[in-house]
C-alpha cells in the first residue's frame, strides 16, 4: 500500500531542492496550497491526476515521484478515505479508486441533481479512455461530434481526447460511474482539489 508519509517526505524532498515554496509548487500543480501541504504530512490521499499534476509541478514523472512504491498487488482504499467533492449547482463527485503509482485510472461515482449542467471539460491528452455507467436516472453526454442521452443501465465508452460535458435533462437526481484511463492530465478548467469534470 502507498506509504503516505514517504509520499509527503519526498514532494517536500523534491519541492525544497528546487527551492521552491508551497504556493510556487501549488500554482505551477493546479492544486490548492492545503491539498499540497496535506500531501507532505502525509495526511491527504490525493488521487492519480493530483500526484501526477504535483509530480508536473516539480517537473519530475509520476513513476519518479512515487520512487517508495513497489510492486503492490492489493491496494484497500476504505469508504471513510474516498474523497467527496461538492461542486456548485448541487452536483457531487466522490473517487472511489485506490491510488496505484504508475497507473493512470480512476473510478468516480458522481450525482447531478434534476436540470442540472456540469458544463464542458476539456480535452484529456491522445489515447486517453472514459466508460461511463447509467445508475438511475438520465445522464446528456456532449462530445464534439455527437450527443447520447444514457438511462439507467446504459453505458457507453468514448475517446477522452476531445472536450466533453455532462448534464441531468431530467426531472429526477442522476448517478453514474465513471471509469476513466488518463495519460497525462490536461490543464484546463481544474479544480482546486481534484481532478477538473465529474469523470476524472
């Protein structure tokens, strides 16, 4: 399992032989300084995109910032450590995935109440994936090309290097997951704590 103190020993390792301060590595990650300073006291288990967004931040790889990771075969990720994001206009995104050094996936459940529009996200970096499970109610996916509408039970797999949007056009809540194989994270639109849509 990710060590999280090692973790936090080594960006604040990295960080301070760049000279740099929480803030400088916090603005040039796109993560909040909290986040940041969480990660190096090992207190926060950030998420694949935040470590590979800080490792960005450091200019190092993912892989060279996780260098305490070994070969890990089980990797437990309990209810009370999955991070839920409440995000405006009522919708909220919680990652349910273990973090895995090296391996660039996440799974999201996400709920968007009735009428409501996450709005467009940018485009991940070539050869990245999303499959996309209904759960109950009606999900809108807009791709640059198209737009399906998913109901309960339906799912749907597209190419995540091109923008996307997600939106609830029904009268009811919306819950679906998200599956998501991210080759680098893009820079646009990111949250100050998290991965930048409902998918990733």
């Amino acid at each position: 399992m990710l060590d999280l103190v090692k973790l936090g020993a080594r960006v604040q390792e990295l960080r301070r032989d760049r000279g740099m301060t929480l803030a400088e590595v916090a603005d040039a990650a796109e993560v909040s300084v909290s986040m940041l300073s969480s990660v190096e006291r090992g207190q926060k288990v950030p998420t694949v995109v935040v470590l590979a967004r800080i490792a960005d931040g450091l200019g190092t790889s993912l892989a060279d910032l996780v260098t305490e990771a070994e070969h890990v075969r089980v990797v437990v990720r309990r209810a009370t450590e999955q991070d839920t994001v409440e995000e405006p206009g009522g919708w909220r995104r919680t990652i349910v995935s273990p973090v895995v050094p090296g391996v660039n996936f996440e799974w999201i459940r996400t709920t968007l109440p009735a009428g409501c529009d996450a709005g467009e996200f940018p485009a991940y970096a070539p050869g990245s994936h999303e499959f996309v499970a209904v759960e109950h109610g009606t999900l809108r996916l807009s791709l640059t090309d198209r737009v399906v509408d998913l109901r309960a039970g339906d799912s749907v797999y597209f190419a995540a290097d091109t923008p996307h949007a997600y939106a609830n056009p029904g009268t009811g809540p919306c819950s679906y997951h998200v599956a998501a194989l991210i080759m680098r994270p893009r820079t646009a639109r990111a949250r100050p704590d998290g991965p930048a849509d409902p998918a990733a």
